[in-house]
C-alpha cells in the first residue's frame, strides 16, 4: 500500500484496504483516491491544463447515481465510506474547481 498525502480526506485514510486481496474494493477505493488527488493536490497548481478531467471528477463526485456500478456512491459504499461526509470533505475543492471553470 502506498503512503497518502495528509492533505487528501479523512475518510480515504480511515477506508483504505489492508491488502490488496479484495481486489473490487481495492479499485473501488483506487477510484476514490485518484479522484480526490486531481481535486486536491493539484488544486494549488495555477498552471494545471486539465479542466475538462477536473469537471469529470466534479461531475462524477456530485452525482448519485446507484444504477451505474462505478458511480461515485457505488464506489463510497463499496469501500465503507459515507458518500455524504467525502463530498463535504471535497467540498472546498470541489467549490474551487467550479470556480476556477468560470
């Protein structure tokens, strides 16, 4: 397992896998985390050319969509984290990147 960065979200920490046997969660949580890493840790980047990837992210995190398997609330559920409580901890970024679109 690799180290995350303090910087990304409380509850991308506490989910992260033990191991990589379960590998459906592991994906899932994989999912998550690049999601929140182009969010947050480029976040700060003035010279970052990516908003079309930076709106996806938006978009994806945002939308509740149950129907899709690897819909943002899918992938919370499938790793034991509160849809609700990521998006609030997204939230300044996610505020950010909207932002920063206009």
């Amino acid at each position: 397992m690799h180290e995350l960065d303090p910087a990304l979200p409380a509850s991308l920490r506490e989910a992260a896998p033990s191991s990589t046997s379960d590998a459906d969660r592991y994906l899932m949580w994989g999912m998550l985390v690049d999601a929140a890493e182009a969010l947050v840790l480029g976040a700060d980047d003035l010279g970052r050319d990516d908003e079309v990837l930076v709106r996806e992210i938006c978009d994806w995190v945002l939308a509740d969509d149950p129907a899709w398997p690897f819909s943002f609330v899918n992938a919370c559920a499938a790793v034991g984290i509160d849809a609700v409580r990521l998006r609030s901890e997204l939230g300044g970024w996610l505020e950010g990147a909207a932002v920063r679109r206009e």
